[in-house]
C-alpha cells in the first residue's frame, strides 16, 4: 500500500511542478542531460517515492 501511496504523491507532485513551470513562464524547453541517457525527466519524483516508501 505504501509503494501505491508513493507512486501517486510522485505523480502528483510531477504535475504540480509541471503545470507550476507552465503557469510561471511563457516558454518551457525541453534540455537533455546528455545525449545518452535521453531527456532528463524529473528525478525527484523518483527520489521522494524511495524516501515514502522507506518510511
């Protein structure tokens, strides 16, 4: 139940930021970290789900 809970405070938290970007600024580019790991996507979503689950 706890990995469930962490994946929806992920989610959630993901959009809130993404829509936060979009309501702040005008234009939002994509950027990729390097060019071998693809487009750098939102880390922290992954990283508070682990500390979630951990609790």
């Amino acid at each position: 139940m706890a990995t469930i809970a962490a994946a929806v405070v992920g989610v959630f938290l993901n959009l809130a930021i993404w829509f936060g970007l979009h309501v702040i600024f005008a234009e939002v580019a994509e950027r990729q970290l390097l060019k071998v790991l693809g487009h750098f996507t939102w880390p922290l979503t992954r990283a508070l789900a682990r500390i979630l689950h951990q609790a």
